[in-house]
C-alpha cells in the first residue's frame, strides 16, 4: 500500500503504532516495524538516556527497517534528563521521533541539526501540513483541522 505517509517513513503499511507507556519496548516497535509499520521505542519508559540508548540498540538487532522512539515532554516540577534523552536517539541513529505534552520547541534543533526530519505526530496529518508549506515534518502535536484537510492523502493512492 503507498501514501504519502507510508512513503513519508518508508514504510509498508500506514501503520503507526503510538508511544504507549511501560509497553513500548523495543520487542513491540521491532514487531511493528518489522511487519511492515512504523515501531515506536517509548522514551520515558528507560529511567536513564543509557537505558534508553540500550533500548535502540536492541531495537536495531531486531530489525533493519525504520522505528521511531516516542519523547513526552511532561508538566512536573523535576524534568527528566531531555538533553540526554535527545542525544541518545541521535547516537543511536534513529530518524523518526514522536513528541506529546508540552511544547519541545527547545529540543528541536539537535534533532533537525542531526539529520532527524521526519517526526510523527499525534495527528500524522500535521506533518503534511508542514511539508506543503516547505517545512520539515517536525511536528510536535497534531490539530484537528490538519487531519480533516489531509484525511484523503492518508487513503492509498
């Protein structure tokens, strides 16, 4: 099946799996990926950007195809370490990372410096937007009105 998102991420199938808390290891995004979808390793889930960059490494020797690791940027006092959260998904060559909660504005740029230009979204459409405004698909969260306005490119072609 192609689409624009399937093409997007170079996958199969347009199927994304979300990041998913205390579930989203590497066994379930390299399952995911390998059948054909997008695999998503979720962040937050390792206690540690080491533990985190363990988890990419796993991934890969689970599969070659692409995944991506889900960041949520969260509302509380003490913040994880998201410098090194983002550093190890640079390290660990993943190209695709999805972001929920607040606002990751700030942690962009390493990503894009790296190389990372394709993020999911809660809202995949969002990142058509971006891209027919000649953007980057970074996108940090997705709207309503841009899954609306894209819902017939994510049909098959």
């Amino acid at each position: 099946m192609k689409t624009k998102i399937t093409e997007l991420f170079g996958i199969e199938h347009p199927i994304i799996q979300g990041g998913m808390h205390y579930v989203g290891f590497a066994e379930l995004a390299a399952a995911v990926s390998n059948a054909g979808g997008l695999g998503i390793i979720t962040g937050l889930t390792q206690k540690t950007p080491a533990d985190l960059a363990n988890e990419i490494a796993r991934c890969h020797d689970m599969t070659d195809k692409p995944f991506g690791v889900n960041i949520t940027f969260l509302p509380i006092v003490q913040s994880p370490d998201y410098p090194g959260y983002v550093q190890a998904i640079i390290d660990g060559g993943v190209k695709i990372v999805e972001t929920a909660g607040n606002n990751p504005q700030e942690y962009l740029p390493p990503l894009k410096d790296a190389g990372i230009t394709g993020a999911a979204a809660e809202v995949l459409a969002c990142a058509l937007t971006r891209i027919d405004a000649g953007q980057p698909p970074l996108v940090p969260r997705g709207r309503r009105r841009c899954r609306r306005r894209y819902q017939e490119q994510l049909r098959p072609q």
